[in-house]
C-alpha cells in the first residue's frame, strides 16, 4: 500500500533524513494535504524554508522536543493547521549521537547520558502523549479502515543498535548513551502500541539503515535517498502484525 496519509508531521526536519523525508513525502504520488516540518529553529533552516516556500502544503513550526512548552505548543499549532482532519502520521525523527564521548564506559557522563534519554526516548514520548488526540481523530474518522500509516500512525526511528539481541550476539562497540535511548524508545513503542492499539492506531520503531549523514558519518552504507525511499515504502505497506515491531527501511522485522 502506497503512502497516502493526508496529515503528517516529521521532526527533526530541518536536515538529514528529516529533510529527505520532506523531500520524498512531497515527491510522492499521493503527497499529502499537509505536511507539517518541525525543527529546532526554523529561521536558520535555508533548505526547509526553500521547499515550504515551494510547496503550500508544507508548514514550517518550532519544535525542541527536549521542551514541553514546545511540544505542548507545537501540538495545539498542529490542531490549528490540521482542524477536524487530525493527523494520520507523526514521525518522530529528532535524534542525537554525540560522538565525542566515545563509547566506553570510562567515558560517559550523567549529563550526556541523560541528554540522550531526553531528545531520544523522553522527547517521542511526550510527542507521543500530546499529539495522540489528533492521531484519535484522524483515526475515529476511518474507523472501517485497517490499521495503517494511512489511517493513523506514530512512527518512531530507532537503530539496529537498540536491538539487545543484535547488540549481545555481534560483541561490536558499545556506544552506551545512543544505544541505551534507542533501546529505551523501542521498548517504549512496544507499551505505547499496546495502548493505541484498540483506537486502530499503528505504532512502529523503524530503522533506517546506517546512513551518510552528519549523524552517520560518511562511512555509513547508504544514502539518505536510499534510506528514506525505503523507510516511506515500509511505513506505507505495515499494518496491525507489524504494530509494536522494530522493522529496518528494507521491511524485515529486527529481534528485540
């Protein structure tokens, strides 16, 4: 099933694979009636304000989620923009890997940790909470309809490297504070599923590959093209057996 969500709201969005997936969402042959692009400081992001200045659909909003008061004002901005349609895809995409930390636990500290846990469980979370009323509604007005992206969806990018199993049978790298907060988000979806799922809300943890970007470094296996085009397919093509699941942006589900 092709993507062809009316609403969506992407975080992060002002670069990376935040910018690529506003990219592609537009490029798609049912794009949406609005697209709503948050990012940390909307003034400074050239490339997001450039499409939204092509693009009506696109709406540019501030958004920090390691803030409430931003999530709580980006949700009710959101409310406005969408009205009685509501909103049937939030991606939380905003991320953090501060690598100057290194990996080892010699190396760690309170603060980094808890950054971490903050902006990559803490932060999806409370999005989560807060703009669960308008995926409700997005989902009350299609009830007949099988659980999808298309319906009503939180979809929530974690890492092959939140997976425990992975992590136990590779014996790679430790990366503590990345791999802690993505563990921690992935189990969180598994709750939040748990949870939305008689609304007939979909809920996924999706990986997106190991990608070149800031982020990823340009050692990463695969451009952000690469990973955003396949990442749009799988949100597209899950419906309830995949809900609760980590699935990686070629569609296998990854062990937990």
């Amino acid at each position: 099933m092709p993507l062809a969500a009316k609403t969506i709201l992407v975080t992060g969005a002002s670069r990376g694979l935040g910018l690529e997936f506003v990219r592609q969402i537009l490029q798609a042959s049912a794009a949406p009636e609005v697209l709503i692009a948050a990012c940390r400081n909307p003034s400074s992001a050239y490339d997001l304000q450039n499409l939204a200045k092509a693009h009506p659909s696109v709406k540019v909003i501030k958004l920090d989620v390691e803030k409430d008061e931003d999530i709580i004002s980006a949700a009710q901005e959101t409310k406005n923009i969408v009205g009685e349609r509501g909103l049937n895809l939030l991606i939380n995409n905003a991320g953090i890997y501060d690598k100057t930390d290194g990996s080892e636990l010699k190396t760690q500290s309170r603060e980094n940790m808890q950054r971490h846990f903050d902006v990559n469980c803490s932060g999806p979370i409370i999005m989560a909470q807060k703009f669960l009323p308008l995926l409700e509604q997005a989902a009350a007005q299609n009830k007949s309809q099988p659980m999808s992206s298309n319906k009503a969806a939180l979809i929530n990018i974690s890492s092959i490297m939140a997976s425990q199993n992975v992590t136990y049978e590779s014996g790679r790298g430790t990366s503590f504070h990345y791999k802690c907060s993505k563990s921690a988000v992935t189990m969180a979806t598994i709750l939040i599923s748990r949870e939305l799922r008689a609304a007939g809300i979909l809920a996924l943890s999706l990986h997106p590959g190991w990608v070149r970007t800031d982020m990823g470094t340009e050692k990463g296996d695969i451009s952000p093209e690469e990973s955003i085009t396949g990442c749009l397919q799988v949100i597209g093509s899950q419906g309830e057996e995949s809900t609760g699941k980590l699935v990686n942006y070629k569609g296998d589900v990854i062990p937990f």
